[in-house]
C-alpha cells in the first residue's frame, strides 16, 4: 500500500474509530451494560423529565389503577411501602394525603416536602408533573387522586423524585464517559502507532544500516524491504545503488589486476628484445664478430629488437592516449579504393616475401569516398594483418584475404586468416582492453592484449563498428564498418576534437 494511502487510511482510523467506538459506549451506557445501573443512562442529559417521568410510570400507573378500582389501598400502610420500595428504586417516594391530613410519608430522611405546599385535591391531574420545594432542594412531583366528596373523603396520592438526585447520576456518567474514551483513544492511538511502526520505522532502519553499510565499504549485504510503498521503493534504490557501486569496485579491482599483469607483461616483452639488443652490441664491441657478413647479420639482429621495442612502446603510447581519450584525429576526404588499394600492395610484397599469401578484393565503386584519419586506419589494418601473421598455424601456409565491399551506407573491411584461432569463450572478450586468449600466452607469442582494444576504439571514434567470427583450428575473420562520406559533406565538419 502507498504510503499517502497508508497514511489517509490512519487518519480516517484515528478519526472515525473513536467516534464509533462512543457511539457503541454511548448505547451501551444508555442500556446500562456498561455500569450496570439504567438511572446512570446518557438519557438524563438530553431529556431528564421525561427519563424520570419513565421511571417511575409503572408505580404510577399502578396508583392509578388501584384509584378507580381499589380505593382501600391508598389506607393500608403495608402496600404503601410496598409501592414506596419500588419507587425508591427510581430515586422517587411516595407521599399519600387524605383529605388535609398525610396519612403517608414515604420520604428519606432530609427530604419531606412541605406538605402546605402540596398541590390542593383536583388541581394537577393525569400525567401533569410539578415541581416542589423539599427541605433542602427542589423534586418533581406526580399526583394521583383517589375518592372523592360525595364518598366523604378526597385523597391524593404523590410520587415525589427529588431533582437532586439526577446530578449526581449525570456526573457518573460523564466520568465513565471521559475514562472509557481515554481507553478507546488510547488503544486506538496504539494500534495505529505500532502499524505506523512496523510499516515504516523498521524499514527506515535497515536502510539507515545499509547506508551505514555502505558508507565503511561494505557491500557484501542483501537489502530486502518487502511491499510497494514508497519507503519499500527508496529501499529498491539503495539496493540498486549498492548493486552498481559493488559493480564499479569490482571492476576496479579487474582493471588494477589487469594493469599490474599488463605491465608484467609489457616489462618482460622489453626486457627480452632488451636483452639481445645488450647482449650482441656487447659481442660486436668484444670483437665476437670478426667478418663485416657477421657484424651486418649482428647488426641486423639489433635493429629488428630496436624495432620491436619501438613498436612495443608505440602501442603503449596509443593506449595511454585512449585511456584519457586524447587519440588526435587527422580526418580527410579519401577515395576508399585508392586508400585500401595502397594498403594492399604494401602487404602483397611483404606477404610474397614471407612466403605467405595476401590476396586482395575491392568491390567498391570508384567514386566512392570515406572520411578518415589515414593513419588512423592504417594502424587497424595493420594491428589486424599482424594478428593474423602472429596467430598462424605451425606448419600451414599462412593466407589472408582483405575483402572491401559495399553495404549501403558503410563500405565493409574484411580481413579473413587462415590461423589458429579463437575459441567461443574468448571470442567476445578479444576487444577488451588487456584481454589476451590463454593459448597466445602459452604459446610465448608476443603481445599486449591491447591492439584489438586500439582498434575498437579508433573504429567507433570513426562512427563504424568491428566485430569478428572464428572457428578453432581453421582461421577468424575481422570486419569493420567505416561510414561512406554523403555528397555534401565537408571535410572541415566531421573534423574530430579528440
Ligand atoms: P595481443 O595480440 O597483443 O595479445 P590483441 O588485442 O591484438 O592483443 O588480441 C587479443 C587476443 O585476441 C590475442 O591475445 C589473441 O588471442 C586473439 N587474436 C587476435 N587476433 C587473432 C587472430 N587473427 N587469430 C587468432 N587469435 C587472434
């Protein structure tokens, strides 16, 4: 449930339950279930004559009965107590006159009213109801008449309820009222608390030890927070949060361990050609080579380790730059076929020369143009020609086919090997920077894991893609995508700031 919602619905609880639950307490009051005692009904506050009128109809009625058919009654003590017992129980007496003289007082002591005062015979008749002076407070007085002159004597018959008791009635009520909505306010004021609670605070406080979590490193937790509420929602966030930050530190950690291999790797590859490069200058200063065929053959040996290191380094240098994304790109407007046409050539006579075979076909159109930084992707041909004559296969003549096509919007550069190749689970990490098949290792070829990694990198800053195919044992094709220039294009605008 929403949070807004949750909340609406505790409003509404903490506003309708009380008034229902004094509802409840209201007709449960008025029935006298709550304190056992009907006199205490909040009826006295709204309509207290006629509540006391109620009360004391039955005796009432009754004296009225016994006036039309049992006259006598009125002048037997015993019935009259009788009746004066029940009409006490309604806090009422009864008061009986015959002709000027009380022939019954049924009053509590403190509480006889003046009998000169009394209603004179006929005057207040059926269900007329005065109010008298007691001896210290004020009553509510019903008459009954009973004979009349033609039978020699006139009686009167009165049910007095002195007014003073209904107050103290009235204030037991209020205080059973005021105690038991104290009760309900605070029950329901607990029930809403600890639902608030358990909703809320709880969740609040395990993303409050997340964040903790969080904030001394550690992101080896599981924050789980159950329901759909907005707080259940802010939990999801810092759980994706946490997620991504423990993404970013392991992939930290990858990176440095790959760096520190790298730079093992790249230490060694220097170190070997470095070696050489000591050893034979030394030998050609000692004197080891006496005839001018074996200082050219030493001399020879040094340059081609000079030029690996150089090469080596070269490839740092361009790493280094794409690390901080500063390759300075030299775009201009060139005819593809020309472009790869020259590219070709080179390699056929180097190729010829190696005993290896480099074949070549253009199936582009001649007006077609590209914009590129030339050397730029001359440096991916050649990365890509020199994994292949790298990754050969022992024994089997080395073949290579450069394939440049149309495809609609791009001409398509591919570059087919009949080597070693890769195998399908290291097939989609070959462009990742540092990332080097284990066989290459193994093998002693070698290599940085970042040539490929260059390559992607030059290809996409050219807006084209690369990707490759490969089957182990038989050979891997590298494509990429260059985009061909529009009519009106311009060299100055794709010029690159990189
Ligand atoms: P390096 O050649 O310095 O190891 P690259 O980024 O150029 O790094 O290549 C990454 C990996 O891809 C190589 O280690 C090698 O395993 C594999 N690879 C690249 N080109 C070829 C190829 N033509 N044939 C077989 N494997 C290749």
């Amino acid at each position: 449930m929403r949070l807004k919602t949750r909340l609406f619905m505790s409003f509404l609880l903490i506003v309708i339950l009380p008034i229902l639950l004094a509802f409840v307490l209201y007709f449960l009051i008025a029935s006298g279930r709550v304190n056992g005692n009907e006199e205490t009904s909040p009826l006295y506050f709204t309509n207290t004559i006629d509540t006391l009128i109620n009360d004391t109809d039955p005796e009432v009625q009754e004296l009225k009965q016994w006036s039309k058919a049992f006259p006598d009654r009125f002048l037997k003590t015993d019935i009259l107590k009788e009746i004066n017992s029940s009409l006490s129980s309604a806090n009422s007496f009864l008061v009986v006159k015959q002709g000027t003289r009380v022939v019954f007082d049924g009053a509590p002591d403190g509480m006889h009213p003046r009998y000169s005062r009394l209603p004179v015979y006929g005057k207040l008749s059926g269900s007329d109801v005065m109010v008298v002076k007691l001896e210290n407070q004020s009553a509510m007085l019903r008459e009954v008449d009973f004979g009349d002159y033609k039978d020699r004597y006139h009686g009167q018959a009165f049910v007095i309820t002195p007014t003073g008791t209904v107050i103290p009635g009235a204030g037991k009520i209020l205080i059973t009222y005021v105690l038991w909505m104290a009760l309900i306010l605070l029950i329901t004021a607990f029930v809403i608390v600890t639902l608030l609670y358990n909703s809320i605070i709880r969740k609040v406080r395990r993303m409050q030890e997340a964040t903790e979590n969080i904030r001394n490193g550690n992101l080896d937790f599981t924050l789980k927070v159950k329901g759909k509420d907005e707080i259940s929602e802010l939990a999801g966030s810092i759980e994706r949060m946490k997620n991504h930050l423990r993404a970013d530190a392991m992939q930290k950690l990858e990176t440095e361990d790959a760096q520190r291999k790298f730079l093992s790797n790249i230490t060694h590859d220097l170190k070997t050609p470095l070696t050489s490069v000591i050893g034979y200058s030394e030998g050609l200063i000692d004197g080891i080579a006496p005839t001018p065929d074996k200082q050219m053959k030493y001399l020879t040996i040094i340059h081609n380790k000079a030029s690996e290191m150089n090469d080596l380094l070269n490839e740092l240098s361009v790493f280094t730059k794409i690390d901080t994304d500063s390759i300075p790109y030299d775009f201009s407007r060139v005819n593809a076929r020309g472009f790869f046409d020259e590219f070709a050539e080179e390699n056929e006579v180097e190729f010829d020369s190696q005993d290896a075979i480099f074949l070549y076909q253009c199936d582009l159109p001649d007006g077609c143009e590209i914009m590129i930084d030339t050397s730029q992707i001359k440096r991916v041909l050649h990365n890509l020609v020199s994994n292949a004559v790298k990754y050969r296969r022992d024994g089997i003549r080395l073949k290579v086919m450069l394939r440049v096509s149309d495809a609609g919007e791009f001409i398509q550069a591919e570059i087919a090997d009949n080597g070693r190749g890769i195998s399908q689970d290291d097939l989609p990490h070959i462009f990742e920077r540092l990332f080097r098949a284990d066989k290459a290792r193994n093998t002693q070829i070698k290599g940085s894991g970042i040539g490929l990694s260059i390559v992607k990198k030059i290809i996409s800053d050219h807006g084209g893609q690369v990707w490759a195919t490969s089957i182990e044992g038989t050979g891997s094709k590298f494509y990429f995508l260059l985009k061909k220039c529009s009519d009106k294009e311009e060299p100055d605008e794709q010029d690159s700031d990189n």
